[in-house]
C-alpha cells in the first residue's frame, strides 16, 4: 500500500515565496520577536550564502544589502499549509494532517485514476507548484519512510517496496528528529521537552559515532535497547523503513482563505490590484485543485486607525469588507480582480490598507449542455464583467432586469440583477406553435415615460385641461385637440406615501401632426404632470 | 500569371475587378512602348506592370456576401413591409413623438424574447415604461435595461454609446436598441459617423439585430434598413361609438393607426419605390 509525503522545506520562507515570487531569486530571511529583539527565524539558501543563519539579531542581518527581510506571517502560513493540504486532497480523500509543512497521502487504489505511481509523483510535483510552493516528494510503502525520504532527498524520491532501508540508509540521523517539534504542535512546554529529548538521543548517537541511519539500522536491537529504551527502538525500525502506522486522515474544511499583511499601508488601489491579483491567483488554483468554482467572494480590508474621538465608531471603520456575488459559479481570476477594482473603484476603502483577506465559497461548477438550435445568449463571464463596467458607468440601480410590483402606483417596477436563465427544454417548439398566433396579435400602444414627471401648467375648461404649457419641454404645449379621462386612481392611503391621481389622455397639435400625451393630476400634492407620450 | 483590369464603379461606390481576359476585346493588350508612353495610368491598371495589384482579388474570385438572416419584428405588416429585420446590421426607426417608434421596438423585443433570445434597451433618455413592455409580451427577465440619462444630454449620450460598446463587445445578445427618441435631433447628430461605422463593423457577422430609435435618420449609409414613421391621419377612436358629443370620461384611448415608411434597404428584396403600410396599435386596457 504505496504512501506519498509532500514536504517543503523551510516552510516560513516557502510561505513568504508563495506570497511574493518576485523574491525567489533573492537572499530571503524571516525574523520574528518584539522590536528590538528581533532574531532571523529562517533564511533561504541563498540568504545561507551570504551568511545569514537563523538566531541572528535582526540588526545583524540588516548589515548585508543583498539580503530582503520579512517579519514571519502566520497568515501567509496557514494559506500555505491549506494549500498544501489542497494539494494533497486533490489525489487522494485520505490525508494526514502530518505537520504545518508535511502532508501524508494514502495512493492505494489510487494508479487506476492517476496511472503509475512516478506519474503520480510527477503530477503532484507539478500541482504543488502551480499553487505557488516548492516541495520534496517521496514515495514509499509506509508512512514514516515516506516522510523520511521527503525530508532527507530533495526532488522526486520513489522508494520501491522492500528497498526502504537502502534507500534511507544514506540520510544522516538528525533528519529523525526533524519533524518532532513541528509535528507535535503542542504547547510551548511540550515543544521544549521534545527539543531537549532529541538534543540527546542525538548527542548520544554522535558519541557512538552513529551518523547515518544506515548505521543505527546495524545496531544490535537488544544492546539499543539496554541504552535508548523502547525510543531506540523505535528510531531503528524508522531508519530500516520498517515501522509502520496507521494514516490517520483529516476531514478539512472546504474554507479557501489567502491573506497578506503589509508592512506599509497600500493608499492607492493601483498596487491594491496586483496584491488582489496574486491573492486571486492563490485562490483560484486551490479550488481548481479541489475541483470547485466560486459564486461568492469577499474581500476584508483591515485599514489604518481613524483619529476618531469616538471609540465605537473607530471600531467600525477599522475593517472595510466588500462582497462579489455571482450569478453562476465561475473560476476566472482576471475576472474576478476586474470585478474587484470597479467594485473598490466605485466603493473606496477611505483610507490605507494594513491587511488584505480575502475568501472564497466554494461551490460545485456549473454544468450546461449546449445545443446547436438554442438561440443565442451571453457568456456569463463575459457579461458579469460587462454588466460591472456598464454599472460603473451609469450606476448601480440603473441596470439590469425589470420585476414588476403588485401595484396600481405609476412606476410600479424594481430593478433586478441581470441573470438570463437558461432556454427552457421544448420551448423552441412551443415557441413556433405560438409564432402565428403572436403574430396575428396586434401590436400593444407603448407609453413612454418622461422620468421625472415634466410640470405643466395646465387651463381649465368646464373641468377639463384645455390648454397645456411645459417649460421644461417647449414641444409638449398647445390646445388640448382631444382628450379622455379622468381615469382616477388612488392606492396605499394606509402609509405615509399614499397617492391619488387622475389621468387624461390628451392630443396636443406639433409641428409633425398630433401628439399624445398621458396628462396627470395629482389629487394629494395639487399639480399637473405631463407623464408620458404614447408612442 | 493573372492579370487584371480595376475600374471605379461610381454608381455603386465599390470597386470592382475583371479577369483581363474577359474584357480582352474592350481593352486590347498594348505594347511595351505603350506601355511606357502612358503616364500616369488612369483608372485601367495591369497586373503585369503593377505590383500593386499584387495584392487585389479578382471579382470572379470574390466572395458573394450572404444576404442577412431576417427575423421577425413582431408586427406581421411589418414583416411584409421590409422581410423581417436583418441580423447583424443596424436598422433604423425614425419618426417624430407618437409615431410608433416605442410601439414597434415593444414588439421586437417581444418576438425576440419569445425566441429565448437576451435583449438589451440602452435608452438615452430613460424613457421605458415596463407595464407598456410587460403588456407587449416582452419577458422581462431577458431584457437588459440599461438607463442613461440622469445628468444632461451629453452626459447621457456618452454613457449611451460606451453602455452600447460594451454590449457588442460581450457579445450574445438577440437584440440591442438604443434609444435615441427623445433627444433632440441636434443632440443625436452629434455622434460621429465614425461611431456608427463602428457599430456596423462590431455588429457584423454576429446574430444580433442592432435597432436605434431616433426622430430623424442619423446614421447614414451604416444603417442597412431605415424605417421611417409617422401618424399622418391620426384617428383616435373612443369607446362609445356614437356620432353625438359624449362626455371625457367616457372616451378611452384604445387604438392608434400608425403609418411606416421603407426609406431605404440593404436587402435583395429592394422596392423600386417607397412603400408604405398602414397598421393599428391597441392600447393595453384596450384588450
């Protein structure tokens, strides 16, 4: 039963990497503590070559100009180890948790789907660096063996089954050690004695000259024993490849997360773009991995203190949150950060940015069935994105789909998100069957409206308009040639904004001929309004 | 080797290209001492002694532009009238106010909606009812309203053209209408031909019926079918049909006859003359 271990090395700095790529070419230290006792956590090769080296003052390392420093970030942590669980439960739905930069894989059953167990490897070598991360990759036929290749061989390491001890024999004994600490993710107290435990054990095998596990694997097991107890024993099995637990799989929360904390507030959205993007970017590759789109997105940005007197309202303008909508699940990145601008473009933060989170929910991707005879329609990213640009531009409320309200009131309709449904089945047939018949129907006179209503000043005859002056339109004016009405119409007389009207529908001669007017008086506020023009 | 003779048709405005040896007897071979005494070449160019002919394509090589799809407009007289309006061309309703311009753009988006086709309204002047759409059978649920106009002419005609650009340029849409009707002529002249030769590029070859609504022709020769209306003989018939004085309150505007006029078309079909037809509108409470 094959086991895989994804494992990246120098997880703190592989996070920081994943955040910023431009920065993989260069000499990279993380430092953590309080200011001014900052000390270098982990550093990358290249910062190891011009010799910067964890447990360095912050000061120190400050002293080499080629050297970038970067305060340790959990966040950017925790993204990377979801992303690595990501990564893993996109092969196989048995995964162990193993440590904040380990993750186990069970594969049995798994080469039906994937193909041979190198292709595998080579797959998920390719999947891991698609979201961003550089991993060793072993395979083996237990669990722990697989771990220790993955620590010890960097690359792509495929242990055949009974060749464990070989394989591992050539890997020094510190790498047995190596996982302890990370692994156990206990309390501080726990994290120390473990340190102390393997301090000795491997001070212990250094005084025996033990320096490989292929020598630990030679030891005599009772004498082990005798000297190092049942953990002796242990660490032998584990260096022969012999020892063999139960994977013990992790149900993870389908909760796609990437944040990024600056070091200095983002003021403009120009740079808020690119950070957007790459955080998108992150994202999106995650749920691709699990197969998943996103019909709703969120955006928190943690902003800079207000000098505000007030206490309360400085906590409520501390986080600016925007929320994207979607109609359809949908996996773009390119179109989700176009989307993201016009919305913060619309919407500014109001002040600098500190912290940027952002948050997917997943959901399934859709799936439509097209057909040759269905008439033609919208590509929903296409018009999601042209719908925000549209918005943009002449507003929010001022696009998008009509829904009439139950209601006698003149402009009885709201407007609606834009989401053209799809074509139902036989409809095409039913629309040829009712083509004729709509067609032999005459054609419906359409009124349109003047928004606002134009105010006229209207003469009376015996109760009726007789003579009709708009200023604000000078076409809409002259004697009433014929006229009909009133139609009075009075509704919501139980809340505050009841209305009553009547309407007339009038002719009033141009310089083209007749024009006609839908005229109304409103029997509340006493006034003449010339609504509309029937056209 | 091809050789070619290129002439300036100028009653059709196009060029066109002949295979020489067509017109072989028309325009005889000349000789090299000819050919050199012939300064400049005007109007007949050959292949042979011109490279940059090199590049034109004989007319008997050319493609034939298939003629548009035509889809129906709803109004059955209509259809009669111009053969449907063409997919991918604009076409052009002018006419003053109470003319049916909004009668028959109601009933094209109804016929397109009813085919399941997305329709888009930018209007200028926000000016559409939607009980008046409703009524007409339009699905709303497909019909994109786009409202300009909340500031001043300009400002909404400028929101109308780049609202307008965005939607050709998503693409997918049975039906655009720009609404220019209620601005005044002055306003609308003001859009570049440019623009409408744009329109016509980005509109072309896509299943989309491009319609604009305006008092007077603005678009030129970009619009491929320009449908003039009117109500010249206005009759407005009430409800009680008597020959005596009846009171206001009981007349009910219930029908409009309105007159449409085929100016000019594209189409094979093209009348020899202007023709024009006669129909009736019915108002919504008219039944």
């Amino acid at each position: 039963m094959p086991f895989a271990c994804i494992f990246v090395p120098n997880f703190p700095v592989a996070a920081v990497l994943r955040a910023e790529p431009e920065l993989r070419a260069q000499a990279v230290a993380i430092f953590e503590g309080k200011p001014p006792l900052e000390k270098v956590f982990a550093a990358n090769e290249s910062a190891g070559r011009v010799g910067i080296a964890p447990g360095m003052t912050k000061a120190q390392a400050e002293l080499c100009s080629e050297l970038t420093l970067r305060p340790r970030s959990r966040l950017q942590e925790t993204s990377a180890h979801a992303a690595l669980l990501d990564c893993a439960q996109s092969f196989s739905p048995r995964v162990e948790d193993a440590a904040l930069d380990t993750a186990l894989i069970d594969l049995a059953g798994m080469e039906s789907l994937f193909g041979s167990l190198p292709e595998i490897v080579h797959a998920m070598s390719q999947r891991i660096a698609s979201l961003g991360l550089e991993a060793n990759i072993a395979v083996a036929s237990n669990p722990d063996a697989a771990v220790l290749a993955a620590r010890g061989f960097s690359g792509v390491t495929v242990i055949p089954q009974g060749k464990e001890s070989e394989s591992l024999g050539s890997l020094p004994v510190e790498v047995l050690f190596a996982g302890w600490v990370e692994g156990e993710r206990a309390g501080k107290k726990k994290e120390d004695e473990l340190k102390k435990t393997s301090e000795r054990l491997v001070a212990t095998l250094e005084r025996w000259g033990i320096r490989t596990l292929h020598a630990l694997a030679a030891l005599p097991e009772v004498a082990l024993s005798e000297r190092l107890g049942q953990e002796g024993l242990r660490l032998q099995q584990l260096s022969r490849g012999a020892a063999f637990r139960t994977l013990v799989p992790v149900e993870m929360p389908a909760v796609f997360e990437e944040a990024v904390e600056l070091e200095f507030p983002i003021v403009l959205l120009e740079p808020l773009a690119f950070l957007l993007n790459r955080l998108l970017e992150q994202i999106c590759a995650r749920l691709a991995s699990r197969a998943l789109n996103t019909q709703e997105l969120r955006l928190t940005l943690e902003l800079e203190n207000f000098s505000s007197c007030n206490q309360q309202s400085e906590i409520n303008h501390q986080q600016f949150c925007r929320t994207l909508r979607l109609p359809l699940p949908m996996l773009d990145p390119k179109l989700f950060l176009k989307l993201l601008q016009l919305d913060l473009s619309a919407n500014p933060p109001g002040a600098p940015i500190l912290k940027i989170h952002l948050t997917a929910e997943p959901a399934r991707p859709r799936s439509s069935q097209g057909g040759l005879f269905l008439p033609p329609s919208p590509e929903p990213e296409k018009l999601e994105l042209t719908l925000a640009r549209i918005a943009s531009l002449v507003g929010e409320s001022r696009v998008g789909s009509l829904e009439l309200l139950d209601t006698y009131r003149a402009e009885g309709f709201r407007m609606k998100r834009f989401v053209p449904g799809a074509y139902p089945d036989g409809a095409v047939l039913e629309t040829t069957r009712q083509k004729a018949a709509a067609e032999e129907k005459s054609a419906v006179a359409a009124l349109r409206m003047f928004r606002p209503p134009l105010r006229a000043t209207v003469t009376l005859e015996n109760g009726e308009p007789a003579r009709v002056i708009c200023s604000k339109k000078k076409e809409v004016q002259g004697t009433v040639l014929w006229k009909a009405g009133p139609w009075r119409s009075s509704g919501d007389w139980w809340e505050r904004e009841a209305w009553a009207r009547d309407e007339w529908d009038i002719a009033l001669q141009t310089a083209d001929g007749a024009a006609l007017y839908r005229l109304m008086h409103d029997l509340l506020g006493g006034g003449w309004f010339v609504e509309g023009t029937y056209d | 080797m091809s050789s070619a003779v290129v002439s300036t048709s100028a009653a059709h405005g196009r060029p066109f290209v002949f295979d020489v040896e067509d017109v072989a007897e028309v325009c005889p071979q000349p000789s090299a001492a000819e050919l050199a005494e012939a300064r400049p070449p005007q109007r007949v160019f050959y292949a042979s002694t011109d490279a940059r002919l090199a590049s034109v394509t004989p007319a008997s090589r050319l493609a034939v532009r298939p003629a548009p799809e035509m889809v129906s407009s709803g109004i059955a007289a209509m259809d009669v009238l111009t053969g449907g309006l063409p997919r991918g061309c604009l076409t052009e309703i002018c006419g003053p106010a109470s003319s049916g311009r909004t009668t028959l753009l109601l009933a094209a988006l109804a016929a397109a909606t009813g085919r399941g086709e997305c329709c888009a309204v930018v209007d200028a002047s926000d000016a559409l009812d939607p009980q008046s759409a409703a009524a007409a059978g339009v699905e709303l649920s497909r019909l994109l309203w786009v409202r300009c106009g909340e500031n001043s002419p300009e400002k909404s005609l400028e929101q109308l053209l780049r609202a307008t650009d965005l939607l050709l340029e998503s693409g997918g849409f049975g039906l655009i209408a720009l609404d220019l009707g209620d601005l005044p002529p002055q306003a609308a002249r003001r859009i570049p031909l440019t623009t409408w030769f744009r329109y016509r590029r980005a509109v072309e070859h896509t299943p989309t019926v491009l319609l604009a609504i305006e008092r007077q022709s603005i678009a030129g020769s970009c619009s491929s079918l320009l449908i003039k209306m009117g109500s010249q003989r206005t009759e407005i018939k009430k409800s009680a049909d008597s020959q005596f004085l009846v009171p206001t309150h009981t007349q009910l505007l219930i029908e409009l006859e309105i007159t449409a006029e085929l100016v000019r078309s594209r189409q094979e079909r093209k009348p020899v003359r202007s023709t024009e037809i006669m129909f009736t509108s019915k108002t919504a409470w008219a039944g």
